[in-house]
C-alpha cells in the first residue's frame, strides 16, 4: 500500500513540479540512508525547488496519506532525514547567497553548504555563527532545523542566537517572512487561532517557575534534545516564538526556505595547536577554566576539542600528529586549540596566556604556532574524526555515534565517568572527543546489527547513558546532533513530564495531522531507537570501511543527477547482501540492470570522492573493477584489437572531428547536431555526439628547425644545441586529437604552444618518434580494461625512460589525466605535468609582454588529485590581473569521452558554471583538452591550455 501510495503521489507531482521524481527500487533504495545508523526506503523521492513545489507536496502527500520528510545534504546524525514516505530533496533552487551591506548579515537559501557561505564572507573577515564539523558538506537547511552548532560556535553562536530573519512555509501552505512587516500583518490575520495558542503556551510555561528554571538550565549548555523551548521563555510576540520554535524542530513543524544571519567575527590572526596532556583530568580541569564560566568569546581562547588517547590513536599515522607522538602516553588525551585575535599584538598577549594556563594545569607539550598550513591541517583531522574513527571500526560493523553535553564545572569527572561507562557495556573500541568549552562531547562506536543480541545490548546502553547524562549530571542526551529517533524515546526523561507534554502542544498547534516527518523528535515507540537499524554488509575491500557519512558527495559530479560514492557504495552493499541471501531475485535483477547506468555509466571514476572522505576511499575504482568484471568476451576483443591498432584509433578519432568542422562550414552547426544526435538516438548513444566546441587537434609533431617560428611551420622538434639543457616532452593523445577553440588572441594549439615555450625558455625538446597512438593507457582503464591499460602505459613508460636517459632529463606532458596515469607505472622517467613545469621551469625564464584582465580557472579532477591548483592558478595569475576559479565544478563530467557520448553528465556537472565567471572574462583556462572542450561549450567562453595562454602573454 506504501509503494502504491507513493506512486501515486508521484503521478500528481510529475506535473506540478520540474525536480525528478522517483520511485523505482533502485534510486528509492539510494536515498534510504542518511549519516545515521537508521535505514528506511521512501515510497517517493521528489526534488523541490521552490515554496510552490514544497505546496504541492503537502498536498499530494496529504490526499495519499503519506508522511513529508525534507532532506539537505543528508549528514544527519539521529536519523532526521530518513522516511518510508514522502522524501522531498531539496534542489539547485534554494541556493540563494545575498551579503548584506557591511557584511553584517548574510541571506541564504536551505540548499547552500556552510562552508560555501563562509568562503563568501571571508574577505570580509566574518563568518556566521554555526560552524559543524561537517561544514564542507552540511547545508543550511540542516543546520537551522538541527540547531547544529559546532567547534567554535559554542551556544552563543548557534542559529537560534544569531538568526535575524527567517522565511518558512507551514503545512497549510502559508509562508510566514519574519523579516517583513506585511508577510507578519497577514499572517497574524489568517493564523489568529495559531499564535493564541502559542501566547498561551508562553503564559503557561512563565507561571510554572519550576519549569522556567529547567528551560534556562537545559540552554545554558547546548542542547537539541526536544523542541526549542526556551523561545517560550525568551520571547513574548507569538510570531517570534513561532520562528525560534522552528529553529532545531528537524523538519517536523515546517519547511525553512530562507534564512537571513547576523554574521559574527572571523579574526585573521590565529595560532593553533595541539597540546598533550598526562591524563584526562589535567585535560578536563584546563578546559574548565579556558571556558571562561560558559561566557562565548571571540578573542583569545575560542576553540578547545578535547580528543583522548584512543581517538588520537586512530590518526597517529597522519604527518601532522609526528610531532606530538613522543608526548604521549597510554592514558594522555590531546587538546585542539585556537586563539584568536583582530591583530598581532593582541594574538601575542592572548597566546601568553594560553600558554600560561596550560603549563599550570600540567600539559606536557606547548606549541601555539601561526602556521596557518599546520592549522589547517589539525583542524581537517579533527573534522574528520567522525569518519576516521569510523574506519578504524571492524569491517561489516555500523558505525554509532552519540553527542551528549553536562556542564563545564563538571567536564573532568564527566569525561571519566562516560569512558567508564563504555567500556562497562562492552564498547571498548568507542573513542571520545569533542567540543571541550561548551561541556560537549562525541563517542563513538561500531556494532553488527545483524548479530543476535546487538540491538538489546545497544537499547541497555541507551538506557544507562540517559540515567547518567540526563539525571545524574543534569546534561543533554543531544547536544548538537538533533534528537531524531536515536534520542526521541528519552526525551520525556531527559526534561520531565510537564516540558515533554508542553512539546506536544507545540506540534498539535504547527503540525495536527502529524504530516511532518512523524516519529521523530516525539516518538511513543520506547524501541524506535533500535529499529530500522542499517547493516553493512561486506560487498568489496576498497569501500567497506565506509560509514556513508556524505562527505564525498559535493565533489561527484553526478551528485543529484543519478547516484553520489555514497549512494553507489550502500546499492553496491545491498546488491551483495540479496545475492548472498538470494531472498528477492527479481529485486536484485532490477538492481543490477538500473545500476548500469546510474552507478557506473555516469560514473566519471574521477575519485574526487576520495579527496573530501577523511579515510580516502576511491569509489571510483569500484566502480572501474565493476566496470572490468561487466565486460565480456567481444568487448575484451575490441580493446585488444584497440590498442593492437592504437595509431588507427587515433587517426579516426582525429578524422571524425576534423569532418564535423569541415561540414559545420558547409551545413549551419545546429545542423550537424542534430544529425549526429538522430544517429545517436538509433544507435542507443553508440555514435559519439559532436558539438560545436570540440575541435579536430594538431595530430602528432613532425621534426623540423628549431630556430623556424613555430606558429608558421607547426611542431619544432630541435636538436640539442650545446649549453642547452635538454627535456623529453610528450604531447598527450588528447591535445593531439582535440584542437583548441578559436579567439580572438590567435593562441596557438597545446603542443605549439608547449614547443615555443619551452624553446623560448632555452631548452632542446625530445619528442618520441611514431607519436600518433602512444598513450598512457588512461582510456583502456577507465572503460574497464585494465589489462590493455597496463600494456600501453608501461610500453609508454619505458619509451619515456629511454628518452629521459634513464631519469636524467625531464619529462613533461600536457594533460593532468595522463601525467597522473603515467606516475602510477614503474619507470626511471618522472612525468611533470605542465602546470607544475611552467611554474617552476618555464615561468622564470620569460618575459610577460601582455595580459588579460581576468581568466577563468578550471581545476580538473587528475589536477586536485595531483594537489597542482597552486601551480595552474600561479601560471594564470601571470597571464591575467584578475582569476576566476570555477568553484561551482569540482569534477566538470566530461571524463576522457563521456563528454561525446554521455553528454548530460557534463552539462549536469556544469550546471552552475555561469555564477563563476564575470561579465569582462572572454577566456579560460584548463589542464585537460576535453574538459576545456566541454567547458567551452557550456561556459560559453573558450577555455584553452596553460601552455597556450602563457605562450601567448609572453610572445615578444
């Protein structure tokens, strides 16, 4: 009835909304999860994008009698945004990010990451208050119905404190804008009967001085455990009760749409360090007095994370933590500091202090250093504890999470108690850290649901942890991670039975239908904390240490167009879990046939994924073993023949492009399009697509005089001249087979480009002879060959290495795609991609005779995994006064041919590059000829090589 409920529900919205729809088995399956150990499947997955579409939903939802739950980012910790009902996802619509004059305040759609905002405001050296450790991927929308908080953000800072404006949508329909006079007018006309309601509450909680005393105690650390009820205590105007209550109700008293912030101070001068101590007490007592009685400050002492001996052990390996090793002991717990400050002097006089007091309570290693690179790199092994420490769990198990607070005075005994408590019930892998000044802490744990007796060992400890944070130490069950349905059945415990049935009134009075994501936060089931409990089954060695935390998801480029590394990874595990217990053939079936294209065709095997998960899973070479195990007998035969026949290839994939540009002058381009697209359509997509960025290339260089102007004859191949130092360059297949786009600059092709460079730059170039079909073997890997792909690169390699005299000389290419490749195979030769040549080798050497006023800067995926934004950006930086990095993109989808044959995953990846680039920039720049192929076409800019934007900036 639930899957035929939402079927219905998607066929009322299909034309009312322009979000995707779906409710097959596999994409239902997909968005079941959340960070949380909890797991239900949705009957409907709907993208919204608007308050109209979020109006629809309600009433589709209502006339089928399914619940609404909304999900942003999905990191989730209490299984908030999980729901076996309507999941209604929320889209590229509500990225609104407007600055305010003076940079006091920010307005920002649900759908912005923090760390997106942040950036926003950091010239301005503000920032806003909530700052989660998962800000890199968490949105908005999350962080205002969680009241999350954070490292710094403490309980001053949070939404509730430093929210000025907010926009919602209640279940009616109604939207209600805080910020304007009107909206407030109209709605205290219609909604009369609500706000009464809600005045009554505040009269009825201020009589009860008990009571009043318990909310203002509860706040005085940080709590979300339960509704906001301090907006009844801390307000009288009904309407700003209603907006504080909805900060932190998990989605389930309406839907936020917009929120406006005061920003608070980000302070540029900062020292940070991590600082051992000889045991936990020590540790405890500093932090009590680093808290300043609870008082939120913005200079001196503004962060303290505690982390003990068993969390630090699971990062030791890490480069930033040798120096603190021969500190520690079997017992000594470390605390992450920052100090802050608006200018040196003062970071000066507060550092002193710190350091005063640390020596005073016993810390056994003393470092607040102004590396900012050092900090930055302990801040990122703190962020990512969550999925570190996770990692180190066994293999199969889930990973558990709690987040519980007591007061400050109390944070040394507490610290003891709670590792006492864990390793009583059994948890002896659970580490501990957390958010020291605020009384806040994180452990965490791993467990196998599927063995017998797990889920009552968990419900034990669940029960003990409530008698000792809720009762014996006055603190909260949930500190920042929301109370969802991990913590709803110990919330009447936690605050009593008056404040429990006050916390019913509320819902009665927003939500009487129960249509918002019912269960959580208010939950009369006493086990829903042990119930649809997720199991990770093993299904392969390179993701099974996933805990599906989310973090990946930003950097996929099909992330919202099909399926992220998370999502591919928890359908992998399912896969393996029905093939393993054979119970639902024709699911599994339906899973294996629908993953072919939403797990593995727009899959661009970037492993961008690995680059934002703490503990660098590569889902990406999942995905390719996936892809090699699929291939059969007559496609292994096809790449056999392929790279038999290498230089064919070449020399019709060249000839193919090169008669779509002879035809786009004869026939109108649109034309040849659309032709190629009806081939494409009888073909089911085995005829590449063309457009009218992608350009035939150079081809391979022929030999010439290398004092003959290179833009006149072609491709110099000089012979060594004596004083000249020599260097091994190889023109990567792509800029041999893709040309550049025209401008109006006159640039040269890549390997022009890079021989008129590196001539201009005093050096003698070997080219490998027979260059057309030499490759690295990145194509043959990414299409599930790897056989092949070992072959070509290790026979390029070798070529490489005879050239380079054995490593004496240098080699350079010209795609990041390939230098990465080739770096991965044994050799004397080693590949410098140009971006890192040109700024160390080349860039000295010449003259900058010209400029552009601004460049765009694309960074490819093999770019990031190479760590060269340094160089790509300072090679551009040369060539132009301003930079435009495309921040919208990480991976652009075009993915070595994707771009021809799956184009939409190239479209979808760009969607938002537009935003990045301003009205005067004419050009771009990247490392990949078919990314700057794709980029061109969807930028509506041509982008070009570095090689081919420096060569012309420094032509004499």
């Amino acid at each position: 009835m639930r899957l035929a409920a939402g079927e219905r529900v998607a066929a009322r919205l299909k034309p009312l909304v322009r979000g995707a729809i779906h409710t097959d088995p596999l994409m239902t399956y997909a968005w079941s999860g959340d960070a949380s150990s909890y797991r239900l499947i949705p009957a409907v997955v709907v993208f919204v994008n608007s308050e109209d579409d979020v109006r629809e939903v309600f009433k589709a939802a209502r006339a089928e009698g399914l619940p609404v739950t909304f999900r942003a980012a999905g990191t989730s910790l209490s299984g908030q945004a999980v729901t076996d009902g309507v999941l209604a996802v929320l889209g590229d619509g509500w990225r609104k990010l407007a600055i305010h004059p003076g940079a006091e305040k920010i307005t920002l759609g649900p759908a912005i990451i923090v760390a997106e905002a942040n950036r926003a405001l950091k010239k301005f050296d503000k920032k806003i208050g909530p700052d989660p450790a998962s800000q890199a991927t968490c949105k908005i929308g999350g962080v205002v119905n969680n009241n999350s908080s954070g490292m710094c953000c403490g309980v001053a800072q949070n939404t509730y404190h430093t929210m000025d404006r907010l926009r919602i949508v209640l279940t009616d329909g109604t939207m209600l804008d805080s910020g304007d006079a009107a909206s407030r007018d109209a709605f205290r006309a219609s909604h009369g009967k609500m706000l009464a309601g809600l005045h009554q509450l505040h009269h009825d909680v201020m009589a009860d001085e008990e009571l009043v005393a318990l909310i203002r105690h509860k706040y005085r650390i940080k709590n979300t455990v339960g509704y906001s009820l301090n907006a009844l205590v801390d307000y009288h105007d009904p309407l700003d009760i209603l907006i504080h209550l909805m900060v932190g109700s998990e989605g389930t008293l309406g839907f936020v749409s917009e929120v406006t912030y005061n920003t608070v101070p980000e302070h540029p001068f900062k020292a940070t360090g991590l600082i051992p101590f000889p045991n936990p007490q020590s540790a405890g007592r500093a932090i009590i007095e680093m808290a300043n009685g609870g008082v939120q400050v913005t200079t001196g002492v503004t962060a303290a994370e505690y982390i003990e001996r068993r969390a630090l052990a699971t990062v030791e390996h890490l480069a930033p933590m040798a120096p603190l090793l021969p500190w520690l002991t079997e017992d000594s717990p470390a605390v992450l500091i920052d100090v802050t400050a608006p200018d040196a002097a003062t970071l000066e006089m507060e550092v002193a202090k710190a350091n005063a007091l640390l020596a005073r309570h016993g810390a056994t290693h003393i470092d607040l250093s102004t590396d900012e690179h050092r900090s930055h790199a302990l801040w990122d092994i703190r962020k990512g504890f969550f999925t570190s420490a996770g990692a180190a769990r066994p293999k199969g198990t889930i990973m558990l999470t709690e987040d519980v607070a007591a007061p400050i005075e109390k944070l040394a005994e507490f610290v003891v108690d709670l590792r006492t408590m864990l390793d009583e019930h059994g948890y002896t892998d659970a580490v501990i850290f957390g958010h020291a000044l605020a009384g806040n802490l994180h452990f965490q744990m791993g467990d196998d649901f599927s063995v017998p007796g797990a889920a009552e060992k968990f419900d034990v400890f669940n029960q003990e942890l409530s008698k000792l944070v809720s009762l014996r130490y006055g603190g909260s069950l949930k500190a920042e991670h929301g109370t969802g349905r991990a913590i709803a059945p110990f919330v009447e415990a936690e605050w009593g039975s008056k404040a429990y049935a006050i916390m019913h009134r509320i819902k009665a009075l927003f939500d009487p239908e129960r249509l918002l994501n019912p269960g959580v936060l208010l939950n009369d089931d006493a086990k829903i904390h042990v119930k649809n409990l997720k199991v990770m089954p093993l299904a392969d060695e390179i993701v099974d240490l996933c805990i599906e935390c989310g973090f990946c998801e930003p950097a996929c480029p099909s992330h919202h167009m099909t399926l992220t590394p998370r999502q591919r990874i928890a359908v992998t595990r399912e896969r393996a879990r029905l093939r393993a217990s054979g119970e639902d053939p024709a699911r599994l079936a339906r899973f294996e046939a629908d993953f072919q294209y939403a797990g593995m065709d727009t899959c661009a095997a970037c492993n961008l994924c690995s680059l934002r998960c703490p503990v660098g899973i590569e889902t990406g070479t999942l995905i390719l073993g996936e892809r090699a195990r699929r291939r059969g007998g007559t496609a292994h035969t096809v790449a056999r023949i392929a790279a038999d026949h290498r230089g064919t290839v070449e020399r019709a994939m060249r000839g193919g492009v090169a008669f779509a540009d002879a035809a786009r002058t004869i026939i109108p381009a649109p034309a040849v399009e659309a032709i190629t697209e009806t081939a494409r359509r009888l073909t089911n997509k085995r005829v590449p697509r063309v457009s009218r960025a992608l350009h035939h290339g150079p081809g391979a260089p022929r030999a010439h005089d290398a004092r003959q102007d290179p833009r006149k004859t072609g491709f110099p191949v000089p012979t060594a001249q004596a004083g000249r130092p020599q260097i091994v360059y190889f023109p990567a297949c792509p800029s041999r087979m893709f040309g550049a786009p025209k401008t109006e600059h006159d640039l040269l092709d890549t390997p022009a480009a890079m021989m008129a460079l590196l001539e201009r730059a005093g050096y003698d170039v070997i080219v490998p002879d027979h260059l057309t079909g030499q490759c690295c073997g990145q194509p043959f890997q990414s299409k599930g060959f790897p056989e092949q792909a070992a072959e070509v690169g290790k026979a390029l390699k070798a070529e490489l290495s005879v050239l380079s005299d054995a490593g004496r000389l240098n080699v350079v290419t010209d795609a990041s795609t390939c230098a990465k490749h080739l770096k991965e195979f044994p050799g004397d030769a080693p590949v410098a991609d140009s971006a890192q040549f040109l700024v160390t080798h080349v860039l000295p050497k010449l003259a900058i005779t010209q400029k552009l006023p601004v460049v765009a800067v694309h960074h490819n995926c093999s770019a990031q995994r190479l760590a060269e934004q340094p160089a790509t950006e300072a090679v551009a930086a040369a060539c132009a006064d301003k930079l435009a990095v495309l921040s919208s993109i990480t991976c652009c989808g075009y993915a070595g041919d994707k771009g021809l044959f799956l184009p939409e995953l190239n479209a979808h990846a760009t969607r938002r590059v537009h935003n990045d680039i301003p009205d005067n920039c004419t050009l771009g720049v990247s490392t990949v000829s078919t990314c700057a192929s794709g980029l061109s076409e969807r930028a509506d800019i041509p982008f070009v090589s570095l090689a081919s934007l420096l060569e012309w900036a420094s032509r004499p």
